[in-house]
C-alpha cells in the first residue's frame, strides 16, 4: 500500500498540470488509459458480433460503420481542432470559439444525418433494414457532439475527464451490446445499443462542461464563424478524406461483392484500425505544446516533435512485426476459421502502422505552423488514388487488392508531408530509432523461435513484449529514457501549468 506522500506524488502527476513534460506524459497516460480500455471493451464486443452475426450480418454492420466513420469525421470539419488550437489560450478564449463552433456543428450534423437516412440505401446492392439506417444516423449525431465535448478537454489539457466520459461509453454500449447479441441479435439492435451508449456519454460530457453554456448565446460571435471556417475547412477536409482513405475500402467492396466479403475485410481491418488510436493519444497530448512553441522556440518545437515521432515509432514497429508473423493465429482466435480469409489482408493492412503512426504526428505538426491548407490537394490526390486502385484492384484481386489499395495510398499521402514538414523544420529520426531496430529484430527472431517450438499464442505475446522491452533497455534506447524518466522525475517539478 503506498505511503502518504507517495500517493500524494501519484495524484500530483495524474491529476495535476504541472510541467510541459510532465503534462504531456500525464494527458498522454489519459488519452491512452481512456481510449486503450474503453475501445478495447467494444472491439471485445466486435469480435463477439463477428461469430454470432456471421460473415454476411457482421459485413451489413461494418459497411453502415464505415459509412458513419465518414460522416462523423464530416459533421467536425476542423472545428474541434480549432476550439483546441485557440482554447488552449485561455478560459475566454474556449468560451467564445465553444459557443461559436457548436452552432456551425449543428448544422453540418443536421446534414450528416440526412446522408445517412437519405443516401445510405441508394448506394449499395447489399439490402439495409430501414432501423439499422436511422439508428446509424442517431449514432452519428451522438458521437459527433461527443468529441466535440471532448476538444474542451484537450483545450483545458485535462483529458482524464475525455478519458473518463470514454470509458464510461464503451462500457455500456459493451453491456447493451452483449445483451443485444444475446437475446436479440442482429445488426440493427447491435446499432442500437451503441447509439444509447454515445447518447449516455454525451450526457455526461455535457455535465461536465456545463459552464460553457451558461450565456452561450452572450459567448456566440457571429463575426467569428467565418474565421472558424476558414481556418478549420481544410482540417475538415483533410479529416474527411482521411476518413474516406481509410473507410471506403469497404464502402467499395460492398458495391463490387457482398456483405460477406465486407465481413472478412471488416475483421482484418477492425485490430488495425484499433490500433490507429495509438498516435493519436501522443499527438493529443503534444499538439497544445507544439502549437506554442511553433510560434515561439523552433528548436524546441522540433526536440517536441522528434520524440513525439520516436515515441510512434517505438509503437509501429513492434506490432506490425507481430502481427505479419501471427495473422493467422490472429484471426483464428479472434474470429473463428470461418474469418480465416482475412488473415493475408490483415498483413498487408498491419504494413500501414508504419505510414500512420509517425504520419499523425507530422500531420499536427503542419497544422501547428498554421499550414493545413498545403495538405488539402494531397488529400484529394490521395481519395482519387484510393477510388481508382480499389476499381481496378477489388474485381481482380477481392479484398486483397483493397488492402493494397489503402497501404499504398496511405505511403503517398503521408510520403508527401513528410517532405513538406521536412522543409519547415529539418527534424531527423534515425540516431533515435537506431535501437527500435534492433530491439525490433531480437523480438522477430524470439517469435519464430517461439511459433518454432509451438508455443502457445498466450505465451508467445507477453514472451515478445519482454523480448524487445529488454532489448530496448540494453540498447539504452533514448526514448524509453526519457518516457521513463519524465514518469519518475515529474512530481519533482512545480513549474507553472504548461
């Protein structure tokens, strides 16, 4: 049991901003407690809707998701990041651009909505129950408003109420769920059931920023929606074909086959696109500091940036290394043999933790120079890319050649800004992630050693963890250090909130 003053020092890092390091490592910790646990409760649920609903019920579920990943990520259109971005400044500051940007969110999840009950049925062959549609739709309007509740979170640097609210969520649309595939099972009712648990989460957000309501109408400029459109637009559409890049591949492979393929693609897609969540935590915590020091200190902001890519970096390699060497295993224990087809695409997709893990943290690092706008015409590029490979690639290939499609757009796409960051800050990775190789290598020859020997899979991923953990210690592998060391060392520090 720990002791008074060492509680009092656990408390200090989790609940308190008290340095620019120590800020990023707790609202880091946050945002990846929060989101690692809370999604890991519904693609628990997922991969039980797999096996009870079947190849062909599951694919109908994942094609209406994929349709509303797309118009959730639609109904933001920046805003939220801007709301982070000019929040960050101060309480008057979240006030004024909460008011403001919530207007402009109704309207376009007003809009979403419409899409989803209106245009969803008309663009596929693959028949969709009338509830399954407007329950995806109420869905969507739960979960935009949601995350935008969550961006005053991040504004204030306090993301252990996001990752709180998130929990909470996932944990009831986990227990929905289960009783919907239990007593009532079908892709409709499963919709259902997430759409109540967004709606409760939502609830909770709201109570927690409830101060930003009182005169939200005295708070709303009407001057300043122009500014907020100008400037979120093309975060807004750079997101949506994001989105688009990495959901259409379905949309599209229900239009050239069936439901049931859609599942098999849907299964090897669902644990990797888990696992984009993982950057996204990092990049939560660092995008505050390094909008700050792009304007003030460029050294710094690029020290910032380096580690926030070793740190992504450390993550990718590991887990495409595992993945490649066990997909079958993999989806087998997940999903069931039935899924067995989905073990080649869940390789080639895994190649594309490597593209987007370092790719979200030079995306945000654009966006802090104020320089989103140069990304738009590569996100277009990009979309027409991914549309024209999946028409050639999906009637010849099925859902491999969907997965070559995404791997190779995604490598463009962020092949492109990495180019353009490169040119406004001349940041290098290699001296850092020399060591991640190496650990990397040791872990690969400790899986086959162990897939050799046939050990159990249970065994086999613990066995590697402590392989490359190990590895990178006796690397003396820089970023290790100095995630440890910010750990260890952040109670010591009393400097003002960053």
């Amino acid at each position: 049991m720990p002791k008074a003053g060492e509680d009092s020092k656990l408390k200090r890092f989790l609940f308190h901003n008290q340095s620019t390091a120590q800020t990023i490592a707790k609202n880091t910790f946050w945002l990846s407690f929060g989101e690692i646990f809370g999604r890991l409760l519904r693609v628990g649920l997922i991969f039980y809707a797999a096996r009870v609903l079947g190849a062909a019920g599951y694919g109908v579920f994942s094609y209406m998701s994929s349709l509303a990943a797309i118009l959730t990520v639609f109904s933001d259109m920046g805003v939220s990041a801007i709301l982070i971005r000019e929040g960050a400044k101060g309480e008057e500051f979240r006030k004024t651009y909460f008011a403001t940007a919530l207007f402009i969110k109704l309207i376009v999840i007003l809009i979403s909505f419409a899409t989803i009950v209106l245009v969803a049925p008309r663009i596929t062959t693959i028949p969709l129950p009338s509830t399954l549609v407007y329950a995806i739709g109420v869905l969507v309007v739960f979960d935009a408003l949601r995350v935008f509740g969550n961006a005053v979170f991040r504004a204030e640097e306090r993301m252990q109420f996001e990752a709180g609210t998130n929990i909470l969520t996932q944990f009831i649309i986990l227990i929905g769920g289960l009783y919907v595939l239990t007593f009532v099972p079908s892709p409709a009712n499963l919709a259902i059931a997430y759409a109540i648990g967004s709606a409760i989460g939502l609830f909770l957000v709201v109570y927690l920023i409830k101060k930003y309501f009182r005169g939200i109408f005295k708070s709303f400029h009407r001057d300043l929606v122009k500014t907020i459109l100008i400037a979120g637009w093309p975060i807004g559409v750079s997101s949506i074909f994001g989105g688009v890049l990495v959901n259409m591949d379905s949309i599209m492979i229900g239009w050239f086959l069936n439901a049931e393929q859609v599942g098999y693609y849907a299964a090897a897609q669902k644990p990797i696109t888990f696992l984009y969540l993982l950057p996204a935590f990092i990049v939560g915590s660092l995008l505050p500091v390094m909008a700050r020091y792009a304007r003030d200190d460029k050294e710094k902001f690029r020290d910032i940036m380096e580690r926030g890519l070793s740190m992504t970096i450390l993550l990718a390699y590991p887990l495409v290394a595992g993945i490649t060497l066990n997909a079958q295993k993999i989806i087998s224990i997940v999903y069931g043999t039935e899924f067995i087809s989905a073990a080649v695409p869940m390789i080639i997709l895994s190649l594309t933790l490597l593209i987007t893990f370092p790719g979200a943290v030079i995306m945000n690092a654009i966006f802090s120079f104020n320089r989103q706008k140069e990304m738009v015409p590569m996100w277009i590029v990009g979309t027409i890319l991914n549309a024209l490979l999946n028409l050639y690639l999906i009637p010849i290939m099925g859902i491999v050649g969907a997965a070559i499609t995404s791997l190779t757009s995604q490598l463009v796409v962020v092949g492109v800004f990495w180019y353009k960051m490169r040119k406004i800050s001349h940041f290098t990775i290699l001296k850092r992630t020399f060591s991640i190789v190496k650990a990397t290598l040791l872990m690969i020859v400790a899986i086959l050693a162990g897939n050799l020997l046939n050990l159990p899979f249970i065994l086999l991923v613990p066995l590697s963890i402590l392989v490359y953990l190990s590895a990178l210690i006796l690397f003396k592998d820089a970023t290790l250090a100095d995630i440890t060391n910010t750990v260890r060392n952040s109670h010591d520090v009393q400097s003002p909130q960053a």
